[in-house]
C-alpha cells in the first residue's frame, strides 16, 4: 500500500471509524510494583525505556524527555489490516475535527456535527494485531518506569506520548497519556472505559514518515496541560458522535456543554474566565463564564 493510497483510505474520519484500540490495560497494572521495582532518576527515563523495551520485547525505540513530557517513538511497518472479523457499528452523525483551544483564560471550541439517516456500517480496517501488542509492551515498559521514579525527583513526567509510525507507508498514531490518570486507573479511582475517554489518540499521513527510523520528522515539545485538555476535548466530541454514545435526536450543543464541563471539572482546572462555544453547522455561538460551567459540572 503506497502514500497516495493510504491517503485515499485513510481519511481523518475513517481512521476514527477504524476504532485503534489498545489491548485491554488492566492487564499490564500488575506488571511491577514500587516496592519491587528500582527507582529511575530523572535524567535517565528515556535511556531506561529504551534499554528495557529492547531487551525485553526487541522494540527499537527512541525516546526523548521534554520538560515534563517523555516522547517514545516506535517505528513499524505496515501496522493497519483488514479485520478478520469486521464490527458493525451505528452511524447517526457525520463529524468533522475542529480544533479547540485554551489559552489566556479563554476555552474556544469549534465543532461540526451533523445529524444523518441512522445506518449500519462495517469496520473496514483496524490496527494489526502485532502492532497492537507491541504499543502494550511499550506501555508496560512506560508505567514501570514513570510508577518507580524516585520520589524526591522534582518535575517529573506529567504526561507521555507514544507515537506508532507505520515507516512503510506514511502513516502514524500518537497517543498521549496523563500520568495521573494512569495511576487513578491503577488504584482503582476511575473505571477503565474513562480512562480510554482520557487518552487523546490522533492520526497523520506524511511522506516525512516514510523511512523515519528516529522520529526526525516529529516536533518534541513540552505537552502542557491545556493544550491536553483542549485535545481531549476534540477527542471526546469525536468519540461521542462517532461512536455514538448518544441518541440520533440528542441536543448537540447539551452534549458538547457537557463534554467541556466534565473534562474541565476531570482535571480540576479554573484558569479560565470565558468558554466559548461555537456550532460551525447551526452558526449558534454560546458564552459561558467559569461559575456557569463549574454549576454545569455539578448537575
């Protein structure tokens, strides 16, 4: 499969419907312990996830700590196949990805939904079943080392992002993850499907990814937390609609109102003063102040 197919098959909206689930990971929170398992000074993370994924799981991967982000990056070849067995799911919406922003106190989010004649349709791809497991290894090499950080270590990683490229054919998943939301899924504070609600997941097709063996062509950055928030908030909505978790005669403005006060009152953040809320299909604007979407968050 070259570039130019890849791109016709795998457009931002059927990736979504191609459904890249990771095996599940309550499996790999049993993996180490903190009482078992040594403690990892700051500096040496990224060389520790390196070593342990090769010596461990033969993974060549190359990683590199930003502030307080760690970046892994595992190049692979031909990672998406057709499902042996394809799911069917429920079409009701058409959803286009908008791009949502916080910054300065102000949360602006743009979405595009539009409603449709209910339809049944088939899962026409997915991620490969080796690929997959090989993105859970990786995790439990990433939880092994970030659960045993010595905990007098100042600024350690908040968040990590694994990024899965398919070197053979342009194409790429990233995958960030919250490294208190790990730990809540761990000890039990939240249920496995949240937690997959607060993975923010994206996908590219890139000739630059072709060939790309270090991860050259990637902009390595400090993740912070609004520009996490504001991701999970695109993803959410995505995951919503898509999926769909919500009845064909939804209000849509009510779910995407709530989408944003969950994932606000989710990570307990107030440095905002407006949220801004614009429907591209309706051309319907809503303003919101911080007491309107905490009293939101509550109800």
């Amino acid at each position: 499969m070259n570039l130019i197919m890849m791109r016709s098959k795998l457009s931002s909206r059927s990736l979504a419907k191609a459904g890249f689930k990771l095996l599940p990971l309550i499996f790999f929170l049993s993996a180490c312990t903190s009482s078992t398992c040594p403690s990892f000074p700051k500096e040496n993370i990224p060389q520790a996830v390196q070593d342990i994924c090769k010596k461990e799981y033969k993974l060549d991967v190359s990683t590199k700590l930003v502030g307080r982000t760690l970046w892994v990056y595992m190049p692979l070849e031909d990672i998406i196949s057709k499902p042996e067995k394809p799911e069917k799911y429920i079409e009701r919406f058409l959803v286009e990805d908008k791009e949502s922003a916080l910054s300065e106190g102000e949360l602006k989010v743009s979405y595009l939904i539009k409603p449709v004649e209910e339809s049944e349709k088939t899962q026409e791809m997915t991620l490969d079943k080796a690929a997959n497991e090989k993105i859970f290894n990786v995790l439990q090499v990433v939880r092994r080392v970030l659960f045993s950080i010595d905990n007098s270590e100042k600024y350690t990683p908040l968040f990590f992002c694994i990024v899965t490229a398919d070197i053979k054919n342009g194409f790429e998943i990233k995958q960030i993850f919250h490294l208190l939301d790990l730990k809540k899924l761990s000890y039990g504070f939240i249920s496995q499907t949240e937690y997959q609600h607060r993975i923010v997941q994206d996908t590219e097709v890139s000739a630059d990814i072709i060939g790309d063996k270090e991860g050259a062509h990637l902009l390595y950055r400090d993740i912070t937390l609004e520009e996490f928030i504001a991701y999970q908030i695109r993803n959410r909505i995505r995951m919503k609609f898509q999926k769909p978790e919500v009845e064909k005669n939804a209000d849509i403005d009510k779910e995407v109102l709530k989408i944003v006060s969950h994932t606000l009152d989710t990570y307990a953040y107030k440095k905002f003063n407006i949220v801004e809320l614009v429907n591209l299909e309706t051309g319907g604007k809503t303003i919101l102040n911080q007491a309107a979407i905490l009293a939101n968050s509550k109800d």
